[in-house]
C-alpha cells in the first residue's frame, strides 16, 4: 500500500502554493523589499587576511553626506552568530565591525547613502592602515607552537576564554574498553582522509533591511533560516527588549546551513538604520557571499577493528576541522561528527578526539549534513577495505553493522540519543543492488582499456532533528498556531522557514490531513516574530518531522474544540462525532455516525461560531520531540572513467530513502537528485582554495570555484529513486526527514565506484580529473 492509497491528502502530487509567484518572478525575497526613506548600505571589507587596524579615515565618505560606521560606533558586546547550542557552552568571539582583520573579506566599515552609486562611492573613500600579520590557511600551521594568535580571548558560556595554539575547541569522547577492542580484532583497517571547504553557492546571496521604529525598536526584513534567532541576537547586541524588535518572515532563496547564523549584513543594517534614523538595505555581492561562509574542511584520521565475520568491535577516530576566522559553533560540530560515526555502524567501543581551529580563512559554518558527509566519506571507504580484507560483500558487511530498529542512535552527538524505531535499511539496500545488478559487478581494478566502469554504493543517515528523552546541549523545539476561518478555511502561522524544498507545502498537508480540509483550503500566513511562538531553526532535516509535528499538535488540539463546539449544535456527546473527509462534497464534514441526520460541514460550524458570537476555532502548539529519528539514505552508482582524461561519467544512479510516510512524492524525489547533484559536486570538482595571503581563488560559481553546471550534473533520465515502505510512530503521520541525509553518502559512493573501475583508492576529496590522472600514472591520489 502506497501513502497515497492510506491518506486523503499525503502521499499524493500537489501544485505548490508559491508555484505561480515563484515562476512569475512575483514571489518577494529580502533584496526585493523596498521603504520610503531608504538609504543604501555598502560595507567595506579588508583586503589583507590577517592584519591589525592602525587607523581609520572616513571624512572624505562623510563629506559626500554619508552615514559612516566603525568599530568605535558600535556596540562592544562579543556574540555568535549561530545560537542553536544552550548558552553555557556557546562561543562568542564576533563583534559587528572588526576589531582586527582575520580574514580577507571581513567587515571593517558600512556606509549608507541615499543610493547605491553613492554608498559604494562612499565606502571607496575610506582609507584604513593595516598593519599585516602572519596568515594561515592550514589548521596545522595555525596550531604551531609559534604561531601569531588569531584570538587571545574570547568568551565561552559568558566567561573570558584564552585561545591558546588557535585552537577553538576540543571535544573528547570515549566508550567502551577500546584497546581490549582492538586486540582482540582480526583485522583493521585505517586511512588518514581529508575533506575540502566549499561555498554553498545557494542562489540567493544575502540581504537585511532594517527599519527604526518610533519607540526605539526595529522591524526586519532579512534572509534566514530563523527569525526569532536573528530577533534574539539583534536584542542581544543592541539591548532592545525584543517585544520591540520584529522580524519577517521572507522566502528564502535557498541556503544549505549559510543561513543558519544570523548573517553579517544583519547587525550591520541594525547599526546603520539606528545611527541614520532611517531604513538601510544592505545586499552582498556574490563575491562577498562567497568570502562569507563555506563547509568546514576535515582531516580525519579512522581506524576500524573487526572481527573475521565482519562483526566490528571498536574505532579509534581524530578530527580537525578548519573553523575559519570565526566561531560559529564548531564545539557542536565536533560533537555531531562522533555521533555520525557510531549512528552509522554499531561500533562497541570508540575513542574520539575533535579540535577545531581558527585559521585566517572563511567562517565555516553549517552546510547540509553539517560534519555528516565528512564523516561518512573515511566510514565507508573503510567499510568497503574492510569486506575487501575479509572476502565479503560490502553489502553484506553493512547488513551486519549497521545502527537499525532498536537500537541505540545519536542524533546530535553524545548528549542526543534515542532509540530507532523505523528502520528501511534491509528494503532499501536490496532494491539498490537490483536496480543497479550489482550481481555484474566486477573486481576491483580488472578493467582494461581507455573507457572503464565501476560500480560502488554508500549508505548513510541523518538526523530528524535534535529531539532526545532528555536535553542535551542543543535547543530544539518548534511552535504552531492553527485557525480555523469563519469559511471553514485553515490559516497555519508559523515561524518555520522553507529553503525552497517544499517544507510549507508538507505542513499545509499535514494540517489538511488531520483536519480532514482540502488542500487548497489550508495556507501558511505571513509571520513575523510577534505573532508566532517560537522555532529555532530549519535545520537538522527537521522541517518536516518537528516543525510539521509542531502544526499537527496545533491541528489535533483544534480538532478536538471542532468535535466539542460541533457536539453542543448538534445536541450530541462529543464521542459519538467523527471528522472525516467527504469526497463527493470536497468538505470537512462532522457527523454522528449513529445519527445520520446530525451533520455540519466545517464551513457551517465556523460561520455558526462567528455569527452567533461565540468563537474564533484556534489553538497554538509548542512541540519538542523526544526523539530525532535517522532518514536513511542508499546509494548506488555505475560510472565510467575516461583514463585518457580522468574524466568521471555517471552512467547510472540508483538512490533510496526511507523518509517514513512521504508527504509529496515529487518533492521528495528531487530532494534525492538535488543530493546527487551536490554530493557529485563535493565528491569530484568543488574545493574552497586559498593562496598564501588568505586570498580566496575559487570565488566564482562555475570556473573557479568550479560548482557542477548542468552538464556535469548526473543525467537525471539515468536516475532512479524509490523509498522504503515505513512508518515512523514518532512522527506526524508516520513521516521523518530526507533533505540533508540525501546528500551525506554521495561522495564516498564516487570514492568506491572509482576504486572499483581502475583500483585506486582515493583519500582526499575532491577527486578531480587531474588527481585521477596523476594516480593512473604512478603518483598518489594528493
């Protein structure tokens, strides 16, 4: 049975609600967002790396008429950008303006003018003097005993905090007897692996207009992943009560995690717009975007102890990841990439050190799967040495290992854990190896000739959200209002943003299917921070199951005052009524089965409750979910390499999800091709480079940074998708997330199709044409 066979609503295909405005060019985003009165911002970034500012001259900008600001205007208060961990373990090391340059692109003044021309005329006119100091893009350089401190102190949990080697943070964990583990092990196998910095490149560069208000506060206009985050922070910096400060919610032009912070030109547009007494818009430029934020490059060195029946007893994994020039919460990533690694495999004993380490490069922040792809990468190159060693299938290996029904899964790292309780593994690896006859596939490195195939697979997981039985050090609820329209329409108010994915059209879903409503009958209304409870963020693939859990607890709750008011019109007890979907009417129709006279549709209790003047039909929700359930994804690739070139062909892909009830089937299926998509991008072309100055030299979309067009992006005719048949009772109706988990495994599936078309295994990514080649002729992967 299909969802779309158990649902009158979900399961099936829908025209999105945004559709005609997104496809028109009506739908407005932040940079669309225009005031009277409004000045233009412009920032003015460094161009050295790393650098002490001497001085600062801004008459010449100031002479022109325009509103100049510098570290002396404003606020010195130290906060994070990103304020998704509690705040006794939060780093705060950014102030709005540099108090010293730490890396090329950071904002050292703003202007606004009253247009554009003006304000970049403006902010060309300041002169700074630098003084120039040691740069370092490498995390090792930068934790030299005699390296330049990129911070002396910063704070951590509110208290000052000496930086001390450019380290950020440390995490430590370890479980179980591990060197007993590993002497007991028949084999291991281990491999030093390394993961690149790469730009999101999300469609939407980033913009802020803010708007002083009459009684000192501010209205926002913003692009986010989280209005109330940006409303706290803005509160934070500028000490504004925030019942005075209101944030919109403003379609967002995709982000992958590059919004999950409260973006720099935010508290740059506050500053301006309070300085001026006016509106100021401030825009980034796609260069600017580029120079703003990227995926945390990793050096992870694994080591994997089994048994000869496959059966794995232990690991031992350290990690360094390049934070970039500033915190913005590198100590959760630390945490959540051991909880990839023993949520992947069941692993009894692991000892797991984590550091993060400022370097004189990009913030890293979260990108999808946050630390996930990273890690999953070395897990799987490793799982398939591993069946190699022992003469197994690697499907076979990962049967045997893998964290399913049952068992114990960290969702967000040590203090986040529960118990899986949906599991489509088995389902989803058999029809994976049917589609792509993984019966024809051939030994390692037994091709010959110039054009050779390989087939390989990965699996792989995410989160659905950071809900646990107890709290951890992530915050993790989200919040819903459900009104029911004196038409019998549904408004749902949420502060719950969409990336572009479909995830309001799944909670006007989810409300419609609980309040048995036709789909065209339910909307999200427009929300801003003062009239929706609280969310934290979209984020952790938990749009769907937390967000959407949040809308459907509102939604039961209305459900029941339905029942109940309907129960007193009809002159009945509310336990003999029923809500249900009448097909032949296309309305919400209640009626008491025993007495087929007693009926109403929802339209006529609603105009009843409004003209009789007894209610509006309304209830709101805060929702945190105990549990974070994994949405497992497999992948499996036929590719061929051109050894002349080194160039990799996708032939063919096979990818499956077990998302749990899915909510719109399209939709779904192209959040598996957008992962394939991304993931080939990580897997064979993108890496964030800089030169020995800290210059960025891959600023670009398609030449330098080197993001798939469309003519390198797998050929979507060749692909298949299919979705395990599960239900996961935790969830709303059944469903778990999908978007992040479709991305996670994809690299390390290239890295063992590769491996099996020409024999070279691969332990850096990206693995580009060229290293390819080099390793063809004799050289090493580097």
């Amino acid at each position: 049975m299909t969802d779309g066979d158990r649902f009158e609503i979900l399961g099936k295909d829908s025209r999105r609600k945004n559709a005609v405005a997104r496809v028109t060019g009506r739908e407005r985003y932040s940079v669309d967002v225009t005031l009277p009165r409004m000045l233009h911002g412009r920032v003015l970034v460094s161009p050295y790396a790393h650098a002490r500012i001497k001085g600062i001259d801004v008459s010449a900008a100031e002479a022109m008429g325009a509103v100049v600001l510098t570290f002396d205007d404003i606020p010195k208060v130290r906060y994070n950008e990103r304020i998704i961990t509690t705040p006794s373990v939060l780093h705060k090391d950014f102030y709005v303006l540099a108090d010293k340059v730490r890396y090329r692109g950071e904002a050292v003044a703003a202007v606004a003018a009253e247009t554009e021309d003006l304000a970049e005329k403006a902010v060309r006119a300041i002169e700074v003097e630098y003084e120039s100091l040691p740069v370092y893009t490498e995390p090792r350089e930068a934790m030299a005993g005699d390296a330049e401190p990129i911070y002396d102190r910063v704070l951590w949990g509110g208290e000052p905090f000496d930086i001390k080697r450019n380290v950020a943070c440390e995490r430590d964990i370890e479980e179980g007897d591990v060197e007993a583990a590993f002497a007991d092990a028949d084999v291991v196998v281990e491999g030093s692996f390394e993961t690149p910095k790469v730009y999101h490149a999300q469609m939407e560069p980033k913009t802020a207009i803010c708007d002083p208000e009459p009684d000192g506060g501010l209205t926002v206009w913003c692009t986010t992943q989280s209005i109330h985050n940006v409303r706290i922070v803005l509160g934070e910096i500028f000490d504004i009560p925030l019942s005075k400060i209101n944030v919109k919610r403003v379609p967002i032009g995709g982000t992958f995690g590059s919004s999950i912070q409260m973006n720099p030109p935010i508290p740059v547009a506050a500053a301006l717009a309070l300085k001026a007494g006016r509106p100021v818009k401030v825009s980034m430029t796609r260069e600017e975007d580029a120079h703003d934020h990227a995926r945390y490059g990793t050096q992870i060195d694994l080591k994997l102890a089994a048994q000869k029946d496959g059966t794995l007893l232990g690991a031992k994994m350290n990690l360094i990841a390049d934070t970039g020039a500033h915190n913005i919460q590198p100590y959760s990533f630390l945490g959540v990439c051991a909880g990839w690694l023993v949520s992947l495999y069941r692993i009894p004993a692991i000892r797991y050190k984590g550091t993060a380490v400022y370097t004189n490069t990009t913030p890293s922040c979260a990108m999808r799967g946050f630390g996930n792809p990273q890690v999953t990468f070395p897990t799987e190159s490793l799982m398939d040495e591993l069946a190699h060693e022992l003469g197994m299938d690697p499907v076979e290996l990962r049967l045997r290992n893998y964290v399913g029904m049952g068992d114990t899964f960290w969702g967000q790292g040590p203090l986040v854990r529960s118990i899986v309780h949906s599991d489509g593994v088995p389902e989803l690896l058999e029809r994976g190896k049917k589609a792509i006859r993984w019966q024809d596939r051939k030994p390692k490195g037994s091709k010959t000739g110039r054009y050779r195939r390989g087939i390989g697979m990965a699996r792989g997981f995410h989160t659905s959200s950071a809900g646990a039985p107890q709290p951890g050090d992530v915050i993790d609820f989200s919040g819903a209002m459900v009104k029911v329209n004196t038409d019998g329409s549904v408004d749902v108010i949420t502060a719950l943003m969409d990336h572009g994915g479909g995830t309001h059209e799944a909670v006007a879903k989810l409300v419609a299917e609980t309040l048995c409503v036709p789909l065209g009958e339910v909307d999200l209304a427009p929300a801003e921070t003062r009239s929706t409870v609280y969310d934290v963020c979209t984020h952790a693939t938990r749009g769907v199951y937390a967000g959407g859990g949040a809308a459907v607890k509102a939604a039961e709750t209305v459900r029941d005052e339905i029942i109940e008011t309907a129960a007193q019109f009809m002159d009945v007890m509310p336990d003999a009524l029923e809500l249900t979907f009448d097909r032949n009417r296309g309305h919400s129709v209640i009626h008491a089965p025993a007495i087929p006279d007693r009926t109403m549709t929802l339209a006529e209790l609603a105009t009843r409750c409004w003209s009789e003047s007894r209610k509006t039909i309304a209830a709101v929700k805060s929702y945190r979910a105990t549990n974070c359930p994994p949405a497992y994804v497999t992948v499996f690739l036929d590719i061929e390499i051109d050894t002349w070139t080194g160039h990799v062909e996708t032939r063919r892909a096979v990818m499956g999800s077990d998302c749990g009830t899915v909510i719109n089937p399209r939709l779904a299926a192209g959040q598996l091709e957008g992962g394939l998509s991304m993931g080939a991008g990580y897997a064979i072309y993108e890496d964030a480079e800089w030169d020995a100055r800290g210059h960025l030299e891959s600023g670009g979309y398609w030449i330098d940074a080197k993001t798939p067009a469309i003519g390198e992006t797998p050929y979507l005719e060749h692909l298949e998708v299919h979705f395990a048949d599960t239900y996961e009772p935790t969830g709303p109706f059944g469903a778990k997330g999908i978007g992040e988990a479709a991305m996670n495994p994809v690299a390390a599936a290239y890295a063992n199709a590769i491996y099996n078309a020409i024999g070279i295994r691969f332990y850096s990514l990206p693995i580009t044409a060229e290293k390819i080649l080099k390793a063809l002729r004799g050289g090493t992967d580097e």
